[in-house]
C-alpha cells in the first residue's frame, strides 16, 4: 500500500487542515530533528511509538512508513506531511516507526544529521517465538533477530542513538523514559504511561475499545498491548520454545544472546 493511501487511511486531512492552519497563525512549527524507533521487529517498537506520541511536543506517525526503503522524493513528501500532521497536533516535532530503518540509520543520518534514534533490543528468545507465531517459521524468525541486532550494533556508541532494551522499559518505566527524553533533549511528563487511555488508529487497528474485525494472533496481540497498561511480556519463550528450538537457537544465536546481555552461558 502507497504512502498517500496509507495516509488517507489514518488522518483527517480537513480537520488536520484547519488545525494546522489555526496553529501556524498562532506561531507553532515543526521545529526540532525528528526520531526514529528502529530495531527487530516484536522488540517494543510499537510500544515506543505510543509512549512518546503522549509526550506533548511529539506526533506520532500512525503507521510503519518503510519510507526510508524509497526514493528520496517521497522521503521528502513524507515529512512534509508529518511536519504538517505535527504542527495540527500542536507538536513540534514527529517520530516515525519502522523496524526495517535500522537498515537505514546512515540514510536517517544523511538527511536529518540532528535526527534521533531510538534502538529498542529484546531477549532474542521472547522475539523468535513471537515471530515464529506470526510467520509459523522459527528458523526464519531467529535469523531476523540476529540480522536486525547486528545491523543495530554498528551504531552502537553514536550519541544520536540511543539504545534500549523492552526488559528495562516495562520494569522500570519512569527512569527509563526520564533517560529517552534527556536524549531527546525533551522534559519528561507524567501522563506518558498513559499511552493505553488513547484511541489514535495505528497501523491501520484502534488502540482504543472500539469494535473491530478478528485479528490474526501477533496483531491482536500488540493491540492488547497498546490498550492496556503498561506490563512485562518477557519471559513467554520458558513456556513457548521446544526442547528442539532452544538447540537450534543456541547454535545459531546463542553468542549474539550473551553478547547482548541476555544469557551468561548457553546453560539455559
């Protein structure tokens, strides 16, 4: 699906219009470097979205754009809608989610050289049996985590990337995100946890309680997550990997797993 589509499909753009209109008469701008959620997709990307949308100066782009993968003439029609869309939410800058930019964090930086990253890691076995549910392939879920993180690693250390891991953000929220927005150059605000109270549609699904179709398990899942408070998923892989699945993850992502922090040995 096209960017404008996908656009029409989760904006107002008449009310967008007036809004914006009435705020630039009122002197607000879109007037501060963008963010980027980067990382292996089921990391808490989505998560992360919805946290900083909350934040007063922050618009949160209502869907995966992958417009980084495009050319540079749509990158450019992308942010000046956002820089649009953020000056009708009477925000000052926009934050855009897509696992796949981690790919891209030298193009992020090629164009938007004051941008901010946010790397968002998660324990590799979590994310290969929550892929695995959505694809029914736990080969093919493990090699993207190691790919994605790998492609994260290089940017390691860069002061424009920040990088967090899911575990940190769901047991210990506030000093976690008061950490984000100092990096964001942005002030911490009280009502961020309260990401779950908003109805904004997102990818397409309502964060909200409204009615919808059945969903496939992976998206009914992250809708949940997005609706309720805020809680730890982590640790489903003890009861959710085979005997089988752990062997095959020790041998091909078990020294990423300890690299990472998450396990000390492969005595697991």
């Amino acid at each position: 699906m096209g960017l404008t589509s996908k656009f029409m499909r989760t904006e107002k753009p008449v009310r967008s219009a007036r809004e914006y209109l009435r705020n630039r008469s009122r002197g607000l701008r879109c007037d501060r470097p963008p963010v980027f959620i980067v990382g292996c997709g089921h990391s808490g990307t989505s998560l992360m979205l919805r946290i900083v949308d909350m934040h007063s100066s922050i618009y949160g782009v209502p869907f995966e754009s992958r417009v980084l993968l495009r050319s540079r003439f749509k990158i450019r029609m992308a942010e000046a809608l956002w820089r649009k869309n953020a000056v009708a939410a009477a925000k000052r800058r926009w934050a855009e989610k897509t696992p796949a930019h981690v790919y891209c964090i030298d193009r992020i930086f090629r164009i938007w050289p004051q941008a901010r990253v946010i790397l968002m890691r998660r324990d590799g076995r979590d994310v290969a049996v929550s892929l695995r549910e959505r694809w029914g392939d736990f080969d093919r879920a493990v090699h993207r985590w190691i790919e994605d993180n790998r492609a994260g690693d290089a940017w390691c250390g860069d002061p424009r990337v920040f990088e967090l891991r899911y575990e940190d953000l769901v047991r210990d929220f506030e000093p976690r995100m008061r950490e984000v927005m100092t990096f964001l150059g942005e002030r911490f605000e009280e009502g961020l946890a309260d990401f779950h109270t908003q109805t904004t549609v997102y990818g397409g699904e309502s964060a909200g309680i409204r009615k919808q179709p059945d969903l496939p398990p992976n998206r009914a899942l992250r809708k949940a997550q997005l609706r309720n408070p805020l809680y730890d998923g982590s640790g489903r892989w003890r009861d959710e990997m085979s005997a089988d699945e752990k062997c095959r993850f020790k041998e091909r992502a078990g020294d990423l797993l300890i690299d990472l922090g998450y396990a000390g040995d492969l005595n697991w």
